[in-house]
C-alpha cells in the first residue's frame, strides 16, 4: 500500500481516540487485498480522522504463534512495538483492519509479556476499525450522510473478534445505513488461519464451514461480509452471491458513496 496524506484539519479527540491514526496496514493488507486497507482509508477521512501508514512494521507474529514458533513472534514484536509507540507518543491511535492483527497486540502479545510496559501500552491504543468509528459515533462524530442503501447482508462475526469482547460494533454501524438489514452469522467458517490453507487440513475446513454456509444462503442476502478476508473468502467460495464485496469496509465506503 502506498501512503496517504493526512488530513489538514486539527483532529478532534473523542475519548478513547484521538481523531488520528497510524494504518498497521498488515501482511494482508500489503499483499493480499490493498483494497481493504485503501476503503478504510477512505472511510477514515471522510469522518475527518487522519490517517497515515507506519513507518515500518513486521508481521504481527499470529502465524507464527499458531505454529508454536515464539522466538520469531518475538523478534516480530521488537520491529512493531517500537514502531507502534512512535506514533501514540506523537498523538495518534493504532487501527488495523485485520481482526487477528487487532487480537494480537490487544491480547496474546501482552499475555506474552505481561511485564513489558511497552506492550502493554499499545494494548491500550490499538483499535478495531469498527470499534474506532462507534466510538466516535458516541461523541456524535461520525457522519451519517449515506448515499447508498445497501439492502440485505449477512454479517458473518469471526472468532477473533469475538473473543476481543468489543460488541458487535461492524453491525452498529451498518445498521445506521437507511434501508439495511444485517441478519447476524456467528458460526465457525473452518478456516481457523494457517489450518485452513493447509492441504492435508483443507477438506475439515470444508465440512466445518458447510452449516455456515447453509446459514447464509438461507439469509439470501445480498451481501455476505464478515471482518476477516479469509473467512469472509471461504464462504463466500460456497455461495452464489449477487454481488463480489465481502468486507464491512468496502460497504461502508459504498454507503457513503466515496470512490
């Protein structure tokens, strides 16, 4: 992904946030679907939040630690969590687009190293995209000047967000799109990270994900979304959708009808 400029009005603070942030833009933001990073880009300044990329981050080490591999989850932390405090310390929030990305520095690193005060401080500053945005809707912050209405979507809740205990905050926001309906899915799409792009593990992902599937087809939405790209691709790959977005983010952006 390449930068953005931030905004030039001052920021507004809405506490917890600071009306700034720093994008950990992440592996699959970087590699995979630029798109994702790109719509909250988006969607971040046109509710006046400026937004910027880090200067330099590392994979934030969950691949690895399903793998059991903590010594480069370590080294992973000595590259962001430096980077990451740079940017508190100037003023600014850390939001990341992935939910496994966000469930890293708000949980497992700082289970990890309950003694690093670093970690621990950025456990505070990191945010959800979506709990960011309620929070400035909270504070009466957040625009509601949609263009679009999106009709039916099946929302599906992945389990790293879940276990973040932030609320179903993607669905609060959808819901305040004029004539959207959001049908809930919080079933397990099998892809459970590295298990799911295995070979020898890909046709239990498939049986897993089957009553998912069969949910949301049952929902005859128009759109099937959920947080998380991968899971999002996984049911999707069952389904015959009327339309290719699968990611709450590109919806909002086209709610708003930004470009």
């Amino acid at each position: 992904m390449r930068g953005h400029l931030p905004n030039e009005a001052a920021p507004q603070i809405a506490a917890p946030t600071q009306g700034q942030v720093s994008l950990f833009t992440t592996c699959y933001c970087n590699a995979n679907a630029p798109d994702i990073g790109e719509d909250l880009i988006k969607v971040f300044q046109h509710n006046g939040i400026a937004v910027q990329l880090l200067s330099k981050e590392r994979c934030c080490g969950m691949p690895k630690l399903e793998q059991g591999d903590l010594k480069t989850v370590g080294k992973y932390r000595q590259v962001n969590i430096p980077q990451m405090l740079a940017e508190i310390d100037a003023g600014r929030d850390i939001v990341a687009a992935i939910p496994s990305c966000v469930l890293m520095f708000k949980q497992e690193l700082p289970l990890m190293f309950p003694d690093d005060k670093d970690v621990q401080r950025v456990k505070q500053h990191i945010f959800d995209p979506f709990e960011y945005l309620a929070h400035r809707h909270k504070a009466g912050l957040l625009k509601t000047d949609f263009k679009q209405s999106l009709g039916k979507i099946a929302w599906h809740v992945p389990c790293h967000q879940r276990v973040q205990n932030i609320g179903p905050k993607t669905k609060a926001i959808l819901d305040l799109i004029p004539d959207t309906e959001i049908t809930v899915i919080e079933r397990c799409s099998g892809h459970d990270g590295s298990y799911g792009m295995r070979k020898q593990t890909y046709k239990k992902l498939q049986k897993i994900a089957r009553r998912t599937i069969s949910r949301a087809k049952r929902v005859a939405a128009d759109y099937l979304v959920s947080d998380c790209p991968m899971a999002a691709t996984q049911i999707a790959d069952g389904l015959e959708l009327k339309n290719p977005e699968t990611n709450p983010l590109t919806l909002l952006r086209m709610a708003y009808g930004l470009k």
